[in-house]
C-alpha cells in the first residue's frame, strides 16, 4: 500500500496555506501532513504502540528530536553522508533547485518545489522528502495494522508530531475509527493551542501525554519559543477529563535543574491529584536531521543525562509522592 496519494508533478505544498486548509473540516478534505509512521514503540503510551509522527509545530523547542516536523509543509532532506556525488539529482531537477558544492550537492530551498524528481534519481536514498499528505482512512488502515500486535501487549496508537492539535479534526477522526475497532488510543501534545482545538485533538483519545519543560515562562519562552500560560491553563482542563501523564524532558542545562523539577513538581500536583510523570532523557539522535534540512543545531554542546542524573531528577518527584517513571 503507498500512502502518498499526491500526484507527482504536483509541487507537496500546493494547496497547504495553513494546517487547517489540510485537516480542517470547513473544507472536507480530511488530510494531514506526516512524515513518519513508527512501530513497535515503547516509549508513548501502554503496551507496543504504533506513532504517527504529524506535521506542523506551533513551538521550536532547542532541543528538538525531530526538527523536520516543525514545519507544516514538506521539505526535501539531504543526508550528505549518503550521497556519493552523481550528480542525477542535478540533471533531475527541473527548476534549477541543485548545484554543486565541493563533493557534495546544495539544495536551494527558495527555489525548490518539493516535486520529488531528485528523490527518485537518487541511487543511494541521500535525498528523500520529509512530509507526505495521508488522508483519515488511509492512515486507520495503516495503523490498524498492528493490532494483533495492540492486543497481545495492552498497546495502541499514539499521534504525536509535531503537535497534533495543529490538525484537529484529522486526529480526531482517525482516533474515533480506532477506538470503534477497540484500539487503544493516545495523543501526545505541547499543549500550546486553543482550548478548544486541544480538545477537539483528543476527544477519542482514552490516553494524553502532555509536554511540560520549564516552569518559569521566560526561561520556557527562550527555550521554546513560547509563553507557557497556555500550556498550563489547557493542562488544568484537559486533566480534569481526560486520563493525563506529564512527560518532561531531561534536558541538561536547560530543564534538568533541581529548582525547575521542583517547580514542575508543585504544578502537576496542582492540576492534577496524584499525577503520573515520565521523564524522557536528552538524546542527540535528531542531531544530523537539523543539517538535511538546512537548518542550525543550537545545543550540539549538550551531551546526554548520566544514569545518576536521571535517578537524582526521579527522586525530586519521589520526595514529593509522584508516580514517576524513567523512559
Ligand atoms: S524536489 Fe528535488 S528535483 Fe524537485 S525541485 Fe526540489 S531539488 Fe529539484
Ligand atoms: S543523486 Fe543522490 S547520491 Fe547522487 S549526487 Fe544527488 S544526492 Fe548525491
């Protein structure tokens, strides 16, 4: 099955002004961009679970593991490592997108269409698109797959991004089919939307893993790009009816500090009684992502939390009777 349902020639970000044009029902044209579909995952919600990785982030978090989710259009990412300097990617390209820089190609974004034609020339998968078009029933089918795989281990689906809250409509229903066929069901969000959008997103979703990072709004401004009023406003109410686990990342240097884990601490206790946490440590795996698609990584000093360090920021939450899981 392929789950590209654009036609070739078709440039991907045609037609994509904003996410709503994409997934918002005033059109009925229920599509998302996504970029990854992800199996056998342990780490987002109970059980083996399969993520659908959607396009489009309101925040620009530092630290980001998957950078090539932030923006809502496809892009064309280039792994220089891969490439072996053919040059069919040249000679494909039709709107004079590549040149040749030292050994290597550049990819000029400004005149990039994101036709995919360098991305079939390509012998060694060096160039490839982040960001395909996937429509409602299109997407359960391809999830709906791994539900022998759901039942045996008490897992499910989890859509994640990117936010998904940016296309509300589309997690919604591709949630409600799943939960029809008794599938397990999550989301995991920034929180950084309109209420009402935020709960539109997880309406069919039996499970929400909800971001927090830094608990002073200045320093998770900096961070994130954003304000973190919102996020913490919607967490109140989004907890009050929906099963709710908060997911902090460890991030050293910039959220790992005893006095923000303290803070974040006193605020789940005030959304929420006896509130559920994971902390997920640092990793640097998105690091070579930020270069493919032409964009700066801001931390390549930061190096990965230590076991110790981990243990110490799970004791901050133990101190204060919080279920706390490590992942
Ligand atoms: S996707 Fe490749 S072939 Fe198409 S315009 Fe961009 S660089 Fe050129
Ligand atoms: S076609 Fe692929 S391998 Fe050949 S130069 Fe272009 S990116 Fe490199």
């Amino acid at each position: 099955m392929t789950l590209l349902t654009e036609p070739k020639r078709k440039p991907y970000n045609t037609g994509l002004r904003d996410p709503e044009t994409v997934s918002g029902s005033h059109n009925r044209v229920l599509k998302a961009v996504f970029t990854n579909l992800q199996r056998y995952s342990l780490h987002d919600g109970p059980g083996l679970r399969t993520i659908l990785f959607l396009k489009g982030c309101p925040l620009s978090c530092l630290w980001c593991s998957n950078p090539e989710t932030q923006n809502f259009q496809p892009e064309l990412l280039y792994s220089p490592n891969m490439c072996i300097g053919c040059g069919s990617c040249l000679q494909a390209c039709g709107y004079g997108a590549v040149s040749v820089q030292g050994k290597k190609m550049a990819f000029d974004k400004g005149k990039c269409t994101v036709c995919g034609d360098c991305v079939d020339a390509c012998p060694t998968a060096a160039v490839s698109v982040a960001g395909k078009l996937i429509g409602v029933d299109e997407a359960v089918e391809a999830l709906e797959a791994d539900a022998v795989f759901f039942r045996r281990s008490g897992g499910g689906v989890t859509i994640s991004g990117g936010e998904p809250s940016q296309h509300p409509d589309f997690t919604a229903e591709v949630l409600k089919k799943l939960r029809k066929r008794g599938i397990h069901t999550a989301v995991e969000t920034c929180g950084y939307a309109e209420v009402r959008r935020l709960f539109r997103t997880v309406e069919y979703a039996d499970l929400v893993l909800y971001d927090l990072k830094i608990a002073d709004p200045e320093g998770h401004k900096k961070a994130t790009g954003a304000d973190n009023a919102v996020i913490l406003e919607n967490a109140k109410k989004i907890s009050a009816e929906k099963e709710i686990i908060f997911r902090i990342p460890v991030i050293p240097g910039y959220t790992d500090s005893k006095e923000n884990l303290t803070a974040i601490a006193r605020l789940v206790t005030g959304i929420k009684r006896q509130p559920e946490v994971h902390l997920l440590p640092y990793h640097a795996f998105g690091t070579g992502k930020y270069q493919g698609i032409g964009k700066e990584y801001k931390l390549p000093e930061v190096e990965p939390p230590s076991e110790e360090k981990m243990q110490e920021c799970k004791r901050i939450f133990e101190d204060k009777k919080i279920a706390v899981k490590l992942l």
